[in-house]
C-alpha cells in the first residue's frame, strides 16, 4: 500500500518556459549582440551533451548551491563559445542564470495539477526529491506548486545527490514513511529510478516522449496516469 509519492522537479514537474535558446537569444539582444533564437538552438544538443558528460563524470556538483548554481553557468558559458560570443560569456552566463532563478521563466506541465490533488485526495503524503539548487523551496512556492508538498529535498541543501539513496532516506525520515510504502516519480532511469530503487522505494518513470523504451522500471508517458497506475 502507497502511503507516500515523491516527485523529481526538472522534466517531470516543470520545464524552462521560454526556453534557454530563447531565454539566451533575449540576454544576447540586451546585451548588444546580433544572435537569434536559431543561432542558439543550434548548440543545445551540445549543451545538452555537456551536462550529461559532466554528470557521469561526478554529478556531486548537486551537493552544494555552489556547485549546482555552476553547472547551470558553465553550460550557458559553453553555449556561448560556441554562438562565437566567449568574450562576453560571464556577463550572458550571469544573465541566463538570473532569468531562471524566477518562477516566470518556468511552466508547470499541464498533467501536474490534476495528478497532485489526485493523489492527496486520497490522502497520500506528497514530496520533492530533486537534485537542485538550494533555491528550489522558492522557486515551488513561486510556480503555487509548494502547498502540495509535506517536504521539499533539494540535494544542495542536504548534501546529497540522486541516484545516492541517502536523499530518499531523508525524505522517508522527514515524512515519516517506511521507503516500502513509497513511491518516487522521476525522468531518469539512472538518477531517479536507480536511486529509489537502492533506497526501497518503487520508480516510476514519466517518459513524456518515448525515449526510455528499454527502461527497466515502471514507465508512465504523462503524470496524469500515476495516480491510477499506483
């Protein structure tokens, strides 16, 4: 019997809304730079790659606030070399990363509001596992998603990052729920599912777009379908 669900944020709660090539094409304009919106999409599969390879190589800049608000900088600097605007990548990088601090640069996916009261309709506990800055309390609060949440973990704030199962055994202890009677919703097979599954906890995978067909544990293509599905 399910007596708690855990969410991840990132790709399964929210998305950034406008997106970071548009997000980056409007700092580039403020700051004098003939770039658009196309010539920044061009390298977000790069940017993308970056993050994912510095995430296998020691994903524990999620850790600390430092080091989470760093891979958020370091990407966007990237990104800038690559646009062929690297003398001006500090200044772009410090821009994009303001940006996305507020809840305005964010949308809440349509399925999530439905799914949430769902859920505490029938009297579930409700919490965020997330790897994030220490930030991410304010930014739920400011998208009106945090009253439907009992705890918020963000890694930079506890010290621990998914897939380590720590995260999830602090979650557990905060709500205080046997990880058996857990359930934890995440896009990463690796992160979220590999964590809850070490931690006792059952994965759920929201594959929005078809793109874990070989994943391993439980799969949902939109959060609309959890609450039936647990």
């Amino acid at each position: 019997m399910v007596e708690a669900v855990f969410f991840d944020v990132g790709s399964t709660l929210i998305r950034p809304c406008p997106s970071v090539a548009e997000t980056m094409a409007r700092a580039a304009a403020e700051r004098g730079h003939a770039l658009t919106v196309r010539d920044f999409e061009l390298h977000m599969p790069a940017m993308d790659a970056y993050y994912e390879a510095e995430y296998l190589r020691d994903g524990d800049f999620w850790c600390s606030h430092e080091g989470s608000t760093a891979i958020w900088l370091d990407q966007y600097r990237y990104v800038c070399h690559l646009a062929g605007i690297g003398h001006d990548a500090e200044g772009m990088a410090a821009a994009v990363n303001e940006a996305y601090r507020h809840a305005s640069s964010w949308e809440v996916y349509a399925d999530v509001a439905g799914c949430l009261r769902a859920l505490k309709e029938r009297g579930l506990a409700l919490g965020v596992v997330s790897n994030w800055d220490a930030e991410l309390e304010d930014l739920l609060r400011g998208l009106k998603l945090l009253p439907y949440f009992d705890t918020v973990v963000s890694s930079a704030a506890v010290g621990y990052r998914k897939p380590n199962p720590v995260i999830f055994d602090l979650a557990c202890e905060q709500l205080g729920v046997r990880p058996g009677a857990c359930a934890h919703v995440g896009d990463r097979p690796d992160a979220d599912g590999d964590g809850a599954q070490a931690a006792g906890i059952r994965p759920v995978i929201v594959d929005r777009h078809g793109a874990e067909p070989d994943c391993p544990y439980d799969r949902v293509e939109t959060l609309a379908d959890v609450p039936g599905f647990l």
